[in-house]
C-alpha cells in the first residue's frame, strides 16, 4: 500500500503542476495531503515530519546557497547593462564578409553572456532582441537564426559559473554522502562546486566548438542560408572595440572562476566578487542608475524567493516519499534492471530529459536527483561526471521541440510572421550536436573527470 501512495504522489504532484498551480506550494501541498492520507491509512509514520525544521534550517544556514542569489543578482545586472549588444555589434563587424560570421559571432557571444549571467531564459531573450533582427535584416534563413539564438541561449546550462551547477553541486554533494553511508563508509567525502565547475569546462567549451563548425560547415554548403555581411566596417575600430568590450566580462568570468578552482575563495565569497563586478561594469558602460539598482534588486529577490520556496516544498516532498518507502522502491527499481548500472542511468537520463518539457531545472535538482542520485552513485558512478551529464542533459531537453522552455522564451520575443515550425526545424541540427556529445562524455567520462582530478588532486 505505501508503494503505490509513493507512485500516487508523483502523479498528483505531475497533475497538479499540468495544471498550473505553482510549483513550491504544489510540492508542498501534495505532500501534506498525502502524508495525512497516508497516517488516515496506517501507511505514513508523521514522526518523518518532525525532520522538516531540521531541513529548512539547514537550507538558511547553507553557505553554498548563498552565491545562488549572488550569482542571480550578477547575471540580471550584466543583462541590463547591455554589454551583450555592443559584443555582438562588434565582433560582427569584425566578421563581415566572411559567410556565417554574424551567426557565429551570436554562439560566441551567447557563449560570454551564458558564463556571465548563468540563467537561460535571461540569455534567450536578451539575445533574440538583439541579434535575430539583425540576421533577418541580412537575409538569414528564420530556421537557422532562430536555432543559433535558442542553442545558444542554453548554454548557461552547462558554462561555469552557473546557476545550474552551483544547485546541483549541494544536490549531489549530500546525495554522494548518502550513497557512501548506504556502502558503509562512514567518514563520507564530500563533492565541491569548484570541482563540478572545473568538470563542465571541457564540455562546455567542447559544445561551443561544435556549434562553430556546424555553421561554418553550413555556411560552406548552403551559403543562401546565412550570407556574409557586406556592410562596410572599419575592421581596425572594430577589433579594438572588441577587446576593449570582452576585456570586462571576460576578467570577471575569470576572477569568478578562478578564485574557485585556484582555492582562493568559496563560491559564495566569488559570487559576491561576480556582483560586485557586474555592478562596476554597468558603471562603466552608463547603465548603473538608482533605478537599474531597484530593478535588478527586485527581480533578484524574486527569482531567490521562487529559489528557495521550490527548495522548502522539495524538502517536505522528499520526507513524504522517504516515508511511504518511495526512496527504497525507485532503488528496486533501478538495481533490479537488467544491464545493471548502465541501464539504470540510461532510465534516469530518459526520464530526466522527458520532466524538463514540464519541470524546470530547479524542481528537477531540487526532487528528482535527490532520489536517483544515491542509487546511482551506490552503483559506483562518479559524481562529477553525473552532474555534467544532467546538466547537459537537461540543456538538450530544454533545446527539443513541442516543449522546450528555451522555444518558449525565443517564441515570445520573435516576430509574428515567424512560424513556430521554424523555430522547431532551426533548433534540430543542435540537438543532435547535444546528443552526439553526451555520447562522447559517456564513451570518455574522461572529458569531465581529467581537470578536476588535475586541479583538486592535492
């Protein structure tokens, strides 16, 4: 009977969010009216509750939480601080005549702006307003322009510092705990965000790569599709603007990452560095005003609060499920497959990419990976290279058409004689490059777990 109450409350839950209801009080909500079902029912222990002050205290005294906000309030600052839009006018320029230049000058740029700012939606839509008029002005097919913009976009997925990994990174760094104590091993060693950072940077730079040589190889074949720029422009100006630009961003990607991989700070001390800059650099670039200041604050606060409220109801959900024996049965679940831990992560992977058409990353992070991580890492999969193939994997669902969060945010800054199919057809030879590259992680966990063992092997 608790079994099928677990399977019960993940249907209501998918329900309840199918729906509409918000989904922190939907997590919380679903979970306390099965858990009173469940004591009506002899099937749910209430003792399980008692767990629940214990777990929001320590989610307020969690120090790796607190870059979350940080990092949020670095990344809406440098998108208001429109540094993206000279980037782009820049580094276009410094491209012309050369076939598919504006359109690699968008990936490249997306490429900054996703390491900067770290949320994806922000990145979409702040590049669909800048550039895809700018390609279709210049006779783009609306396909392809569409597909760079939202592939582009979601790279904030996977390029450190993100949003994405520092989540992920507390996640599996108790769900790694976990796992070693169900081994019995008791002196549990913990997983850092520097070492999940360091882990995405070769992906990272790898799919930014394999973006670049697809359009170079389409703009070799099918020149119609992205024709060169013809527009005079003074190259000379041009470069020197350029790196007077990236000179910015690039110094606090740098100051960000590297006082973390280097050991200097802790995420939470780089992710004050990051807002400080962001800050310095909308001063710079004229765009830090008091009103700047209140709306970037206000939305910050927002996105936090939504951050943390999704957290909250995700701790109460997870005490309900472990309650019912939830954990335990997705544990038959998976070690009883046949293929053993290869299938079983194909399983997760599979159902992973098939929640983010209706889950975003943070309720993914915050429900799913606590119950499948400790399983799979008992199985002996390493935690960083884990991490890396859900975020990446999360990346490609959020890429894939009817659903994809990222179409949905570029869909609604496109103009209206944009069919949504050639948003569709635009972002498929991506997805492919997506897939084709989890292939290769998987193939070679090596791509992920060579530079953190480089960096933290001391």
């Amino acid at each position: 009977m608790a079994g099928w109450m677990s399977l019960g409350l993940f249907l209501a839950i998918g329900l309840a969010l199918m729906a509409g209801f918000p989904v922190a009080f939907t997590l919380a909500g679903v979970g306390l009216r099965f858990a009173g079902l469940g004591v009506l029912t002899g099937t749910f222990d209430p003792v399980f509750l008692e767990a629940l002050p214990n777990r929001i205290f320590g989610i307020m005294t969690n120090e790796t939480l607190i870059a979350v906000p940080l990092f949020v309030f670095m990344g809406v600052m440098l998108e208001r601080s429109k540094l993206a839009d000279q980037l782009l006018q820049s580094l276009a320029a410094m491209m012309r005549g050369t076939p598919g230049g504006l359109g690699i000058a968008v990936v490249l740029v997306g490429a900054m702006m996703a390491a900067s700012t770290g949320i994806v939606g922000a990145t979409v839509v702040t590049m669909g307003l800048i550039s895809l008029p700018t390609m279709l002005r210049r006779d783009y097919d609306p396909a392809v322009a569409t597909g760079i913009i939202c592939a582009s976009g979601t790279l904030g997925q996977i390029i450190p510092p993100s949003i994405v990994l520092v989540m992920l990174a507390d996640v599996l760094s108790n769900a790694y705990q976990q796992a070693q104590l169900q081994m019995g091993n008791y002196s549990p060693e913990t997983i850092s965000v520097g070492e999940l950072f360091a882990g995405a940077l070769v992906p990272g730079f790898m799919l930014v790569g394999m973006y670049v040589l697809y359009l170079m190889l389409l703009a070799w074949l099918k020149p119609g599709l992205m024709p060169a720029d013809v527009e005079s422009a003074d190259s000379e100006v041009s470069i020197g603007r350029l790196l007077v630009l990236a000179a910015g961003p690039l110094a606090l990607i740098v100051a960000v990452l590297g006082s973390i991989l280097g050991g200097i700070a802790t995420p939470t001390e780089a992710a004050a560095v990051g807002a400080v800059g962001a800050m310095l650099l909308a001063l710079v670039s004229g765009q830090l005003s008091r009103e700047t200041l209140r709306n970037v604050v206000s939305r910050t606060t927002r996105i936090s609060a939504m951050v943390f409220m999704i957290l909250i109801g995700a701790s109460l959900f997870s005490l309900v499920f472990r309650g019912f024996g939830g954990d335990h049965l997705i544990a038959g679940l998976l070690t009883g497959l046949p293929g053993g831990v290869i299938t079983a992560m194909i399983v997760v992977m599979l159902v992973m990419f098939l929640l983010g058409f209706v889950l975003d990353f943070i309720e993914i992070t915050f429900v799913v990976v606590p119950i499948v991580g400790p399983v799979l890492m008992a199985m002996g999969l390493n935690p960083i290279w884990l991490g890396v193939m859900i975020a990446l994997n999360l990346q490609t669902s959020f890429l894939t058409p009817p659903f994809g969060f990222s179409l949905f945010y570029l869909r609604g800054v496109c103009p209206e004689n944009i069919p949504t199919s050639a948003i569709y057809r635009g972002v498929i030879p991506f997805i492919f490059i997506q897939v084709f590259l989890l292939g290769l992680l998987a193939l070679w966990p090596q791509l992920i777990t060579w530079l953190p063992g480089v960096v933290y092997s001391g």
